[in-house]
C-alpha cells in the first residue's frame, strides 16, 4: 500500500479503481461465466457503486463513497443498450433468404461486443412467404438459451408502407401492398407471436383499421416510410400510434414546406421518435430540433444497422440493388440517391447526440435502454436496479466522448470482454 502514498490523489482514485474492476468478479472472465459484482461509475450520475448480481437479476446497488472524486478513471455502468431496429449484422441480413438460426447467433454475438444486450431482428417488406420462413427462423433463434435472452421480440417493416421513390427509402417496390390483416396474421404465428412492434404506412387504404387492430393485440405501431397528412396522423395516433420510425428518414429529399409528414409528427405530443444519430442519416441540427420538441423521454436511439454494418467498405449487391458500403460507415444507394441503411451500431448514437445536444450521458442512456424498454413492453430491463435483470455494460467515455465498451452481460453472465 505504500505505492499508493507516492501517487497523487487522483492517480489514487484512479488505481483504487482498476483494482476493484479488475477484482470485480474473482474468476469471471471468460464468457458465459456468470457474474456476482460489477464495479465502477454509475451512469445516472457518475458516482462510484457496486453492482451485487444474483443469478440472473441485480440483488442490490452499493454506493462506493470513498471513490467520489473518480475524475480521471471513466469506466462506467450502464443497462446494456436496446436497438429496436436491427437489420442485421455482420454480412447476416434478417430479411434475407438462406437466414439460419446460426446467422442470428453470429450476429447477435457480434452485437454484444458493441453492447447492445437486447434487440428487435427487423425484418422488413418482401414477399409473404420470405416474411414467413424469417420469422418463423427468428421465433427459433429466440427460444435458444444463450441468444434467445437478447431478442424479446421482433419488429416488422414493412410492407404496408408508401411505395413512391424517397418515401419506400431502400424498401423493394415489387413487394410493396396495402395493409391486409389475414397475411399478416399468418406471418404473426409463423413469428409465434413474437412480432412486437410494426411499422407501418398512415395514409395507405385501410391502415387506421390495421393499427387498431395491433394496438388491440398489444403491439406497437409505429409510423414509417409515409406521406401522411396532418388528418392521416391523427387518426393513426388516436387509433393507437405510438412512435415515428426514424424520423427524418423515410421521407422524399424534395417535400412542401408547410404540408409535409414531419411537422405533424413534431406536434403530436403522443408520439414518440426514433432517431438515426449516426452522422449520417440526420444532420446535427435536425437531431438538435428533433431532440428539443420530444426530449429525453420521449426519444428512442435506434441503429438501423443491416448486414453490411461490420463489413469492409465496396459495393454490394443487396435486395437486387446496387448499394455502397462507404468507408466512413454509411450505406448509400446511388440509384435513388437515398441511404440504404446505417452500418453504425447504437453505441455511436449514443455517442452522437451527446455531442449534439450536450444532454447528459444519463439522458443518451435513457434513449438507448430505457425509453425502448419502456416502449416495447420489456419492462425486466432498460435501468438498472434490484430486481431488474442483470443486463450490464461496462466502457470507458474517453474525452473525445467516444464508448468502448469493456464488458457486456446479459441475464448475469459475461457475454463480452475486451481483450
Ligand atoms: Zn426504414
């Protein structure tokens, strides 16, 4: 202990630190082992605690009063994040044909390492059949007992959605329909009901019919790749709406001024957004507008990422469409100068509107574990406290503000460790 007295009190802080992060679990770290303590600066407001796991769930949070002026060390907990847009991952797309249950271990492994703990597979518009076979592979991915704890459910985009250019984004035309409640029923039980969360056209014939019907069976209806008007909003809300998918995105380049589908969305206190932070998909000032009309509680993080997050940068052929995979990590599809979905995971939205809006790392949290637990109904996660079940992240915030994470858990066992 005397080499502590030579170090300043910080660099003391500090080292006391690392030696409870490193004692944080005696014989924990090699994966799926399972997790009894985790230590270092809570997320809510940047304190040292200790995290006592039992079996699956958080037993209890102690404070670590002695560690107060922790500044130089940022290691942190947080709830491990919850992406209710993911595409997928590492070359392994949930839409697309030849989809196995080990495709979607692989990706969701690979999500772990950038600590997302729970996602939505997005499947999205293609034939009934396609819909069908995915999600009926999706539905056995979830009973699995190691990833099937990281997907509570499913989101469908798709196909009831607007089919003009801009509007459709990336979506294939051909597949494209009218909202139709007896296929969607049939894709819903190949899903096993698992589909929890459906995005979906306003405007479309039949649509404020369809979104009753979800909202009745306790799904989440969210607005997507639309031209509604401020009437076609309204009634989607009323009807039960809950949220607008990736607002900003979905949308022509070229809209009215006064009659477009944002401003009605903006106004709508009811509805909440998910936002595409990655750079890219917004820029700064409309994420600092979006983020002042709806605020923390009422944003959802979301990466939107496809197959081709994770990927080296080129030119892909995808959906029978030529996309390109830049190298600063965005798709483009040059066909319809549109973007063709994100290759940056949730942890750079996180990192994103930190630094755009300068809201707190508590609030960038809340967006990306919180708000979408609350959202989904996946009310065992998305905070962290007694009871809650052990879904954990733990990263350094550099000063730059960006997150690399260190360790992932899930349901209490180390799922990821950096090397
Ligand atoms: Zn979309």
């Amino acid at each position: 202990m005397k080499f502590l007295f030579w170090m300043k009190k910080q660099q003391r802080h500090y080292f006391a630190l690392m030696i409870l992060t490193i004692v944080i679990i005696p014989g924990c770290c090699s994966a799926g082992q399972q997790v009894k303590e985790v230590v270092g600066l809570f997320y809510l407001d940047n304190q040292p605690i200790s995290i006592i796991i039992e079996n699956t769930k958080i037993s209890k949070i102690v404070r670590k009063s002695e560690l107060e002026n922790t500044s130089v060390a940022k290691i942190f907990i947080a709830p491990g994040f919850i992406d209710n847009q993911i595409n997928g991952y590492v070359s392994y797309g949930f839409t697309d044909e030849g989809l196995t249950v080990d495709k979607v271990r692989k990706a969701t492994q690979a999500l772990w390492k950038v600590g997302v703990t729970s996602y939505l597979p997005t499947v999205i518009t293609s034939s009934k059949a396609q819909l069908m076979e995915n999600f009926a592979i999706l539905a056995s991915a979830a009973r699995e007992p190691d990833i099937g704890l990281s997907i509570p459910g499913f989101h469908l985009e798709g196909p009831y959605i607007n089919p003009e250019p801009g509007f459709r984004g990336a979506h294939n035309a051909k597949w494209i329909r009218k909202p139709d409640w007896q296929e969607f029923t049939d894709i819903y039980n190949a899903a096993e009901g698992k589909i929890i969360h459906v995005s979906v056209a306003p405007e479309q014939a039949g649509a404020i019919e369809f979104i009753r019907k979800l909202t009745e069976k306790g799904i989440v209806v969210a607005l997507a790749h639309h031209n509604g008007s401020a009437e076609d909003i309204k009634k989607a809300v009323d009807a039960g709406a809950d949220i607008s998918t990736h607002l900003g995105n979905g949308c022509a380049n070229m809209i009215h001024r006064h009659e477009n589908p944002l401003w009605p969305q903006l106004a709508e206190d009811r509805l909440m957004v998910s936002l595409i932070v990655d750079g890219f998909h917004l820029r700064p000032e409309e994420v600092q507008t979006f983020y002042k009309v709806k605020g923390p509680e009422r944003t959802v993080l979301i990466s939107d990422v496809t197959q081709l997050a994770g990927m080296p940068p080129g030119e892909y052929i995808w959906d029978e469409k030529t996309v390109v995979l830049e190298p600063e990590g965005v798709i483009k599809f040059p066909a319809q100068n549109v973007l063709a979905g994100a290759a940056a995971p949730v942890k750079q939205g996180v990192e994103n509107i930190m630094r755009y809006t300068d809201c707190s790392l508590a609030d960038a949290i809340h967006m990306a574990s919180r708000n979408p637990a609350r959202l989904n109904g996946i009310s065992d996660r998305g905070t962290l406290g007694p009871g809650k079940r052990a879904d954990i992240i733990q990263f350094i915030l550099d000063d730059t503000g960006n997150i690399t994470i260190q360790k992932t858990i899930v349901a209490g066992k180390l799922v990821y460790e950096a090397e």
